[in-house]
C-alpha cells in the first residue's frame, strides 16, 4: 500500500492507475479503524478497482465541547490493517492540505441535515459535506463507500452528490457489530467495562421497537418503550425516531421506507445506531 502526505503525489499515483484503466474507489474515514472499516474496504474491491482509504480527523465537524482532542488516532496500526484488507493507497493529508490559511468555504446541506443529529450538533454536517467534497475533488473517485450506521450522515452526502452533480456512485455499507449486536464505532474504545456491559441495550430497544411496528403496534408507544428502556440502562437518550429512509422526515407515508434513528449517551460517551423496518 502507498501512503502520501501531500496532494501532488496522491495526484500522481491517481493518473498512473487511471491510466492503466483502473477505477479509483475511495473510503473516507477518521482513523481509529475497526472491522467496520474493513468492510468498506472490501466492499470497495472490486475487479480491477484502485481502492483509496482517506484518514483525516476533521475538526469541522467537531463542536466546542465534543472529542477532537481526545479522539483515538492509531496511524501504525490503522496502516497495518488497511494492508492486510488489500488498500492501493492511503490518503493522510495534514490539516494544512485541507483546510489552508484563508480557507473561506463551507458546504451546507438543509434539510436532510436539519433534525436528530444535525439538530443535536450544530454545524456538525456542514463539516461532513464540507470535508467530503473536498475529498471528492481530491481523489476524483468513480465511487465512494460509507458505513449505514452513521445513516443521516450517508443521507447527507447522497443529497450532496445529488444537488452538486457529483459523478460518483455512493454505496452504503451495512452496519458491522460486536458478537452482542452494539454497532461497531471507533468510539467504542471510551466505554468503561460496566458502560460496555450496558451498552448492548441500545440495539435491543431498537430491535424490539421495530418488532412492534412491523407487528402492527403502535409506533408512539414503541418509540416511549424504547426510550424508556435505554433510560432504565443507564443512558441519557438524545432521540429514539422512526423516519423515511431518505428524507428523514418523521412519521414516513405508507409504502416508504422507513428507519428508525436513535442517539443516546452512556457515561461521556454518545453512541449512535439504525435499524431498518420495512414498509408493512
């Protein structure tokens, strides 16, 4: 695998594989990688693919009390694992390259990006689509693959691939679990040992709040049930939501598809997960 710090030289080993008419896929992540990440990786080869991993922890999509200080970074072993997965090369751009002196450009996708998570961490989608798009512009990928388990996030960069014109095809990844069913996240490592215990309850609420819908109950109360049983785990819940699949409007129409979001805090960490309940 090849590893480059500068823009030029990513560039250059880019042409070299278009020109030997291989198609350039690319997985954006922050680091701190896990089998999660893996997966996009190999969801990204394909015959004849030149798979690009990005690492670069954003500071734009961090808010002034969040994690960017103490977010894990473990480049040695975040390399050894993209080799083994069978990455082509490795984009690690400093925060110089991608945001230099007098950078003035913010990229701002309404709507999709207005409630749950947008809601409860202003700004923070406006630092996704904005670093995205510029790793778009970048790596020049024919495709571009993203984990479903931060689904309003995938939500946000399919609207901006739409609205901007972006010749790239988006694929979302289904989400990768520990043996107990807690989404795989890089955050994870925070959770002290009786967190991790208790964690394993969000996903259960979420799965048996989608058993009730699917089963004719009513959604109302499978949502209050839900986050009552996060509340009686430990958690402080930010939101337990039924939405549509693409517009993450609440409350979808008959014959969407429809998701339900959730977000909850366990200790000083904040986990995040989605379940997918189909149109009855």
């Amino acid at each position: 695998m090849e590893v480059y710090r500068d823009l030029a030289g990513l560039r250059a080993a880019l042409a070299e594989a278009r020109a030997a008419g291989r198609e350039v896929a690319l997985v954006p992540t922050m680091g701190a990688l896990h089998a999660g990440h893996v997966a996009l990786v190999e969801a990204a080869r394909r015959p004849g693919a030149c798979v690009v991993a990005s690492i670069f922890v954003n500071p734009k999509q961090f808010g002034a009390n969040e994690d960017l200080s103490r977010y894990p970074r473990k480049e040695i072993s975040d390399i050894a694992m993209l080799t083994d997965a069978g990455c082509d090369i490795l984009w690690l751009p400093p925060v110089e390259a991608m945001y230099p002196d007098g950078f003035a450009t913010n990229v701002s996708v309404t709507g999709v990006s207005d409630g749950w998570d947008g809601a409860a961490r202003p700004g923070h989608f406006d630092g996704v689509a904005t670093v995205v798009a510029k790793l778009f512009n970048q790596v020049r990928p024919a495709r571009a693959y993203f984990g479903e388990k931060d689904f309003q996030q995938l939500a946000v960069i399919r609207r901006m691939v739409t609205d901007l014109d972006f010749e790239i095809e988006i694929t979302g990844v289904p989400t990768q679990r520990e043996d107990d069913g807690l989404a795989l996240s890089s955050r994870n490592v925070y959770l002290l040992p009786e967190e991790r215990a208790k964690a394993v309850a969000l996903p259960r609420a979420l799965g048996v709040a989608a058993r009730t819908i699917l089963g004719g109950g009513d959604t109302a109360r499978a949502l209050e049930d839900a986050t009552a049983a996060l509340v009686a785990a430990g958690f402080a819940v930010d939101y337990v939501a039924l939405v549509d699949a693409e517009t993450l409007v609440a409350d979808p129409a008959p014959g969407r598809r429809r998701q339900l979001l959730a977000a909850a805090r366990i200790g000083n960490t904040r986990l995040i997960d989605n379940l997918a309940v189909d149109p009855a």
